[in-house]
C-alpha cells in the first residue's frame, strides 16, 4: 500500500489501543505456541506441528489473551538487539512479560529464543529465520518444549 508504515495494524477507531488478540492460523488445543508474525507461525507450525498463532508484533504478543479451553501457552520469541527503550532485546521482554503474566492466571507458559547471531544490519532474528537456516533440525525437541512450560521465562 502506498503508506508510510505498511506493516502497521489499525485499531478499530473506537478502541483506545490494539491488544490482546491474535492471527488465528489454526484451531487451537489446550497447549498452544505463539508468535509475533505471520511467516514465523507457520515456521513453527511446520517444524513442530503445535498449533500456533501470530500476534503481529511485540506489544500484542505481551499482551495476548489465549482462549479459555488452553492450559498452555508456549512463546516462540525473537531475539531482538538491545535497544535503549528495551535494554534486554523488545522481542525477549514481550515474551517474558507474556509469561509471567500468564502464569499468575494460572496457564502454564515457557518462552524459548532462537540460539543464531543477530546479523550485522538486522534488528534480530526470528523462528523463521532458523527455519530457513536448519529445517525441523533447529527447533527444539517436543521434550524441550516440555521442561520450558515448566517454569516461567
């Protein structure tokens, strides 16, 4: 679109703020991944087969609201560079703040980064981005996903 900021998501003109929702890619279960974008969804779908969601961008993944049926919400998180507004990496803090909220309602949650280097020029890196790089090989094991639902990021 011939726009200043095409990838920016609208709220409805009545809203305050966009929060909350999310890209509902498949039906969920009562565990369900989430992620910021699209692209990394369907990463994620195919390397695991965990029905996963996208929330657009840092601020709806920190403030996402899974449905009543899911009992666990794994975060797929980009790894983000350090900035000053977000000295611990925007895409890191979202998870965590995710998290530990999710945790005081009672939801079973656990985050998980990739392990690549940031490329010079890059703001970060995503799921997507391991993907492309290693296939299913570079997701973790449905048993890591396990050990990082038990305990908060």
């Amino acid at each position: 679109a011939p726009v200043d900021a095409p990838k920016k998501l609208m709220r409805h003109e009545t809203a305050k703020q966009l929060t909350g929702g999310a890209i509902r890619l498949v039906e969920p279960a009562s565990r369900l991944a989430v992620t910021e974008g699209i692209e990394t969804a369907l990463a994620v779908i195919e390397a695991t087969g965990l029905p996963t969601w996208a929330t657009g961008n840092a601020h709806l993944l920190e403030t996402f609201v899974p449905p009543l049926t899911v009992r666990q919400v794994l975060v797929f998180a980009d790894q983000d560079r350090p900035s000053r507004l977000h000295p611990s990496g925007h895409g890191q803090e979202a998870a965590r703040g995710l998290v530990t909220r999710l945790w005081a309602l009672g939801i079973r949650a656990g985050a998980i980064a990739p392990g690549l280097d940031i490329p010079d020029g890059k703001k970060g890196v995503d799921w997507l981005d391991v993907f492309n790089r290693s296939g299913k090989a570079g997701f973790p094991a449905l048993g890591s996903v396990e050990k990082a639902l038990t305990r908060a990021a």
